[in-house]
C-alpha cells in the first residue's frame, strides 16, 4: 500500500472549493482530494503550526483518543464509489487495532496532527491518482 503525503492544498479559483493534493513517497503520482473548507482550514493551521486558543474539533479527538489510553496508528484511504472518497483512521488501543470509518479530510486533519502515516489502496491511487 503506498504511503503519501501532503503535497499542497489549493484552491480553485472556479467554485472556491478546496483541494488537498497528496504525493506517492516513491514516485511522482499524485491523488487530488477535494475537501470542505473547514477541513482545509484544519490541515492548513496544523501544516503551518499556527497556535489557535483553544483546541479545534481535531485536536479535541486527538486529545480524547489519546485520553482514552489510545493512538492512532496510521490513516488509510481505502475506497473510491461515485466519485467519492472513503477513508478509515487506525486505532490502537491496548494493542487491539480498531479501523474507524472517516472522511479522508477528517482523517488526514487528524494525521497532521498526531504525525501518522498516510496510506492510499493501490486501487484508489490507479483509479485517480495522476502522473506528471
């Protein structure tokens, strides 16, 4: 399974609407995501380590996984239907791995924040993924 990470997050002067734009470690493949702006934000203020007052929603879930006597191990995104994206963040807890069905911008958010792995399924990158 390749392992990614962020390359970039834009924004499309069309509709505005954002786009996270992941990299394959071990070649020059590329997996557009489009995301919500709320998420971008959130990978953003975390990517550029901007101090915020007071926890946003993904730290607050990473406080409470880790609260909780867990970790997250790593994100995969792990399907693609209609055009749409799948993801599932990788608990572990007392050494019991437990997968946790997510959005991808919900699950990278939280990446970025506890400094996990990012993983695509091979079929998810051949169907999407571009080369340059």
């Amino acid at each position: 399974m390749p392992e990614m990470s962020i390359d970039s997050i834009r924004v499309s002067l069309v509709n505005y609407l954002r786009v996270v734009i992941l990299k394959e470690k071990e070649s020059d493949r590329y997996l557009p995501i489009w995301v919500g702006p709320a998420e971008a934000d959130a990978i953003t203020v975390k990517l550029q380590e901007i101090s915020v007052p007071r926890p946003l929603t993904h730290d607050l879930l990473s406080n409470i996984i880790e609260s909780m006597g867990g970790k997250v191990s790593h994100i995969i995104v792990n399907e693609l239907q209609d055009d749409t994206f799948f993801a599932n963040i990788v608990l572990d807890v007392d050494g019991k791995i437990i997968n946790v069905d997510s959005r991808p911008s919900d699950a990278i958010a939280l990446a970025v924040r506890t400094q996990v792995n990012i993983f695509v399924e091979q079929q998810v990158l051949d169907k999407a993924g571009i080369e340059l």
